[in-house]
C-alpha cells in the first residue's frame, strides 16, 4: 500500500449541513461575486512585493531519513548490482543536497508585478533586500522595460510578460551564466512560468502561465462544489466559512488491492475520497479570505473515517488593507505546508486500519513555509508603456513561430559572441 498518498490527503471532518444561530447564511455567490468585485476594483495593478521561503528542520530530517535509507539500499546484498547502483546515486545526491548551506538559510525574492486584468508582466529581481535593487530603479517612476532599461537597469533581471492583444508570451532573462549578450524567447502557446509567483488578486486564473496565490487559487474553484457552511468569528473578524468539496476518482479495484479478501464482503458499500479546502472569509473587507486550509478525508456510506484533522497546507493572512482608488488588499500572509512526523516510527494507515476504526493517530508537523509582504501597491490609470518589452541589439532570442533562434543585431556579433559561447571548443 502506498502510505504516502494517504499522508498527503490528511484526514478531515466534512460538514455536510449548515445552521447559523444569527440567522441565514449568505450564499456562495454573493461571497464568490463579492471576492470578484473587490479584485476588478483594481482596474489596474502594480505592486512591489517580497516573497520568502524557508525550509523547516522536520523537512531537513527527512532528507536524511531517506539519505540513511538510499545509503542501506546501496550496501543491500539482497538488491541487484543495477537497483544499488541506482541507490548509491540517490544517496549521493540527498547528501550533496544537506550539505547545501544555502538550505539553513530563506530563501528571499523580490517582484514587482503589473496587469490591467487582460496583459501582465512579471520582474523577478536578483535581490533579497530592498538596498540591492538595481541601480535606477524605482518603483515610482514605472520603468517600462524598453531597449534601453534592459540593457540598463534590467540587464540581470527575470522578466517574463504575456500581451493579451498578440496572445504572445515573452521572456527577457538578460545577461546570465558568464554571457556578454543578452537572452529571451517569444512563444504563442501557453508557458508555465515555474519562477513567476503571481501576488494575491493578480490573476484569476493559471491560463496564461504563472504561479497563482492560494487566494486566487481557491476562488477559480467550481462554485458548484462549495457550500457556506457557518459563521465564525476568526482573529477578532467575523467571517464566513466556505467549504469546497471535490470527490477524487478511485479506481475500480482499489478495495481488491487494498483489503483482505474476508474484509472486502465485509464492507461492500460506497467508499469516496475527498479534497477539501476551507476558507474563512471577510465579507466586510472585500471577501478576503482571512484563512484557508487544504486537508483529504475518506468516507465510506457517509462516515468519515480515520483520526482527528491532519493539515496538508493553511494560509494565513495578517494584513487588509484598503488601497486608493482600488480595493481591499492582503498585504501581508504565510503559507505552511505540513507532513507526518519524521520521528513517528509506530506504524502508517491502511484502509483496513481505517475501515476497522484501528487507525493510528500520526502527529504532521511544518516542513516549509512561503511567507509574502507587500511593500507599495497602487492602481495606474497611464498605461501606455506599463507592458513593454523591446529586445535590445545584442539579444539571441528563441521564436516559437519559426522554431529558431534569431539575433537582434549585427551578425558578426551573432557569430562572436553567442555561437563562441555556446560552442566553446570553436574558440
């Protein structure tokens, strides 16, 4: 049986029905609808924001649990010359990956994100504090990202942009890996951008790449699946508690592969699986969730099975703020994600554990947190040069249209230049 697929969906209590003693809940989507009138009252949106990521101990110690592991495997007369070969090389790697000083330490990026809820554009800076921005900028002044300030003051700076009017995608990643030219590419067809965390409210969907907010990620969910399901007064704030429901599919046999044979007649009814995600809204400032928390619960004909409720991810947020000539905004908030114990060594679950009411309950602890702060926000009425993007001379880029790299610039540079670096034994 695969423990770890049941370790990810944490078990949770699933409220079915709803009953407030202050009298009718509001519906699903007068808070969905209130979330999305507070967002498009950013008709624009700028923001400066920091992003950090730290690893906790618990994560570190399971590393090396499986290090430990890997390593036994390597040595295992039992295993074939191949399988501890192929342990030897993952013992290796996990502790070349612990010896990581880098690893102690936060991981901290700062971005500056824009958008008129149609075309974005994303600037990861290679900076962790806000002295080591580059020379030149500044958030006020609104720098487009012309010929010019990329050979400038974005030079070594991440951009990735999509122009909603082209449907076009470009990605500036400037002078990078020893290079005394410049890099891009310019694509057409949807690019998840894997380094391009997008601040609460700035998109509403995943469509056009980036990473979304938990925020965002939780309203872009079916309204059909959610249910408003009590009232609750959370940090001081009384908010509404709405709960999203999504049935998992199992397979056909997935009793027959994980229950005895004399268990199996024993419980032939309806067994379903769950993801849940619960949020504590704010309908007083703009529908901001002030909590969301992401947990799994099997059923089987409607009982929830398994021990109290396990975390798999919660958000926090610790700062609403109302922004001129915009809306309410979560300026500040963390992220945990959790997992099982790494010294819980008792036992794991079984779904004969769990239909028998023979679990184990296994304590999850912190393995990271993603905290964010956002430090200026404005709206932006002028927006004529918000989302530009003009490559500069001195820049190989790679079009999708033609499957080819081309050059901006004089050829004899082209040849001098990129192709001495990308073939250095030409030299």
């Amino acid at each position: 049986m695969n423990t770890s697929y049941y370790l990810l969906l944490s078990i949770a209590y699933v409220s079915l029905t709803a009953q407030n003693e202050k009298g009718p809940l509001p519906s699903v989507d007068y808070l969905v609808s209130g979330f999305r009138a507070n967002r498009d009252s950013f008709p624009t949106l700028h923001i400066l924001w920091t992003r950090k990521h730290e690893l906790a101990d618990a994560s570190l110690k399971l590393w090396e649990i499986q290090a430990e592991k890997y390593g036994k495997e390597s040595n295992d007369a039992s295993k074939t010359a191949r399988e501890r070969a192929m342990a030897l090389q993952l013992y290796e790697n996990a502790k070349k990956f612990l010896a990581n000083p880098i690893l102690r330490k936060p991981s901290i990026i700062i971005q500056e994100f824009r958008t008129d809820r149609k075309s974005y554009q994303y600037r990861r800076f290679n900076a962790s504090d806000l002295s080591d921005l580059p020379i030149g900028y500044s958030f006020s002044k609104r720098s487009p990202a012309d010929s010019l300030n990329l050979q400038t003051i974005f030079a070594n700076t991440r951009i990735s942009a999509y122009d909603h009017a082209t449907a076009t995608y470009k990605f500036w990643f400037g002078r990078r890996d020893g290079r005394d030219y410049y890099r891009g590419e310019i694509r057409r067809s949807r690019l998840g951008d894997s380094e391009a965390f997008i601040p609460p409210l700035g998109l509403d969907s995943d469509a056009h790449g980036g990473i979304l907010n938990e925020i965002d990620t939780f309203f872009a969910l079916p309204k059909a699946q959610m249910s408003v399901i009590r009232a609750e007064t959370k940090g001081g704030v009384e908010t509404y508690v709405i709960e999203h429901l999504q049935e998992l599919k199992l397979a056909p046999d997935f009793l027959i592969k994980e229950l005895p044979r004399e268990l199996i007649a024993r419980f032939p009814g309806k067994l379903q699986l769950f993801a849940i995600t619960t949020a504590w809204v704010d309908a007083k400032r703009g529908c901001i969730p002030l909590r969301v928390e992401k947990t799994g619960a099997f059923f089987y004909e409607g009982r929830r099975l398994g021990p109290v409720p396990q975390l798999a991810n919660s958000l926090t947020v610790f700062k609403v703020q109302k922004v001129d000539r915009g809306g309410w905004y979560p300026m500040k908030g963390r992220v945990y994600s959790y997992n099982q114990d790494p010294e819980w060594t008792k036992g794991q679950n079984s779904m004969e554990l769990l239909l028998t009411d023979r679990f184990y309950d296994i304590p999850h602890v912190i393995v990271n947190s993603t905290s964010w702060d956002t430090q200026n926000i404005e709206t932006v009425s002028d927006i004529a040069d918000f989302f530009r993007l003009d490559f500069p001379n001195d820049t190989e880029y790679f079009d999708e249209q033609s499957k080819k790299f081309l050059f901006i610039g004089d050829q004899e540079t082209y040849r001098e230049k990129v192709l001495r670096h990308e073939n250095p034994q030409h030299r």
